[in-house]
C-alpha cells in the first residue's frame, strides 16, 4: 500500500460554514412549508380545505387542479365520478363499497334476501355542505346503506310470497322510486347527491321454498300438457265424428236423390207405355178382348227392346193353331 501526503492549506471560514448552515436550514424549511401549503388534485377529484385555527371549511376546490393552504391546514377530498353501492348476498369484505343483501321477511314470513345496486353521484359545487354535515365522508355508510336496508325491509314486508314472485318488475321499480325519494327528501343529504338509479339483481328464496316452486311451477306445466292432449283428443274426436254424420247425411241424400230418379222415371215410362197403348187401340179400333191382346203385345216387344239393348239375342218364331208364341233365348258373349 502507497501512502500519498496530504496538505491542508487551511480552514474553510467560521462565517462561510454559518452561512452554508443556514442557507440549507432556510431551504429545508422552505421546502416543508412549501409542501404543507400547495396541494395538487387529480381529475375526478373534489376537496375543501379545513383551517382547524379559524374553524373554517373552504369552498370546493374540484380537480384537476392546485391550490394553496396554511401549512396547518388539511385537506379533505371525495370523488364526485359515479360511486357504486352493492349490496351482494355475501359480503366480500376487500371492497369499500360492497355491502351484504338485505335479508327480509315477506308478509307471510318468508325469507328473502335482495340483492341490488345503487349508483349515485354526489355534487361537487356544495361539497363544503356534505363535509359539514360528515366530516368524515361517511355519508354511505350512515345513511345510503341502512335508509336502503330499511326501504327494502319496509316494502317486502307488506306483500306475500306469491304477489313478489309474480311482481318482480314493479316491485323493484317501486324500490328504486322510493329509496330515490328517500334520499331527495332526507335532511342530511337533500340537493347533496343525486341518485342515478337502484337496480334489483335478485329476490334471492331459502332453497326449500325454491324446490317447492319448482315442483308446483313442474305439476302446473304437467297439467297444461294433461289439458292440452285431452283438447286434441276431443277435438279429433269431434272432428271424426262430424265427418261421420257428413258422410251419412251425403249417403243418405244420394240414396233419396236417387230413388227420387228411379221413381220419376218409372212414372215416365209407365206413363209413356199407358198412352201408348192407348194410341194402338184408339188406332186399331180394337174392342175390349183385342184391345187386352193388344197391350199385352206391345209391353211385351217393349221388353224384348230392353233385353236386345243389353247384349245379343236370337228370337225364335213358332206359328202354331192356337196363336203365335215368340220366345227369347238370350245367347252368352
């Protein structure tokens, strides 16, 4: 190891070493009263100043912004961006704004939990007036949550089970018209805070209650079903049964129509075969025997013209003393 000498040529001065001692005390100083007096505040942001010598709160000083104060002063600050409140069925405890649901009782004593949200804003112009009020900006916690734990309470326990479940929607809108009532018209808060809206999540049931509904909600469907087939077989049933009736109402007004044809025709043709005869006699001035001979004849050749119509025959004629016999022998295709 090499040893270097060093020589002190002298001292620094007794009044330059006062003087740098007290240049670092002013500057120190400074410094401090510099920090306790500017304050900064981000966007979003809210505070009034509080001299606790004057006992006075200063108007609100809305962010961003700086600003200066007496170093004895301090600040207190709120966020006047949109807050939420919830209120879930277990309480998280990690957030500032999470509250537990509201357990209530219904009219017929069942229990309920509710959940929901409230979002809410206060108003930065008058948040002089809100610290005044609550120094400690603990406005939420002693009167948002318990006015809406009570308004909750207040309304559930006036209906029963069976109006809540089938008036969910009006029953959460009445919530929210009210609790924002409640606030506008609260002593502590009014013309403080602007209730945005209260939305209801859920109307949480114990589980027993919940199976319970859903094996009535299952029989009832059960049933429409039941009703529903039992309609369709009657309505088939009925269906086939007017076919039925239309079926034989058509057979029997076929049958009628058609007799009625027969029996108009065989009056047309007896009618037809009548004058007939009666021309053929009138013509042969035939007496009364020859005029019986004389019909028998003619119906008789009538119906050999009926006969010949429907296929071939062959007439035999066979004279004989006692008169002429004409018999017919039809003859097979």
């Amino acid at each position: 190891m090499v040893y270097v000498p060093v020589e002190v040529r002298g001292r620094i001065p007794k009044r330059t070493a006062a003087f740098f001692t007290i240049a670092i005390a002013v500057f120190t100083l400074a410094s401090i009263v510099l920090a306790l007096t500017i304050f900064s505040l981000p966007a979003g942001t809210v505070a009034v100043v509080v001299d606790p010598v004057s006992g006075t709160v200063s108007k609100p000083v809305i962010g961003p912004a700086l600003g200066f104060k007496a170093p004895w002063a301090y600040l207190i600050s709120d966020t006047y961006a949109i807050e939420v409140v919830e209120f879930v069925q277990m309480e998280k405890g990690a957030g500032r704004w999470e509250f537990s649901a509201p357990v209530v009782l219904t009219r017929d004593g069942v229990t309920v939990t509710v959940e929901m949200v409230v979002r809410y804003r206060i108003k930065p112009e008058r948040f002089d007036d809100l610290v005044k009020r609550f120094p400690q900006v603990d406005y939420d916690d002693k009167v948002l949550v318990p006015k809406a734990r009570q308004l909750v309470r207040d309304i559930i326990s006036k209906v029963s089970l069976e109006y809540l479940i089938e008036n969910r929607d009006v029953i959460a809108k009445q919530i929210e018209q009210q609790y924002r009532e409640a606030i506008e018209q609260d002593p502590a808060l009014a013309g403080l805070i602007d209730i945005l809206d209260v939305n209801v999540l859920n109307f949480i049931l114990p589980q027993q209650v919940t199976e319970a509904i859903n094996r009535k909600v299952a029989a009832q469907q059960d049933a429409i079903r039941a009703q529903f087939e039992r309609q369709r077989v009657e309505e088939l049933a009925r269906a086939n049964f007017t076919r039925v009736i239309l079926a034989a109402q058509a057979e029997a007004n076929a049958t009628v129509t058609r007799a009625t044809a027969q029996a108009l025709q065989i009056s047309l043709l007896a009618n037809a075969t009548k004058n007939a005869v009666e021309m053929l006699i009138a013509a042969a001035r035939a007496n009364a025997t020859d005029a019986a001979r004389l019909a028998e004849l003619y119906i008789y050749l009538s119906g050999l013209r009926e006969v010949a119509q429907f296929g071939n025959v062959q007439i035999i004629a066979i004279s004989g003393g006692g008169g002429q016999i004409v018999p017919v022998i039809p003859i097979a295709r």
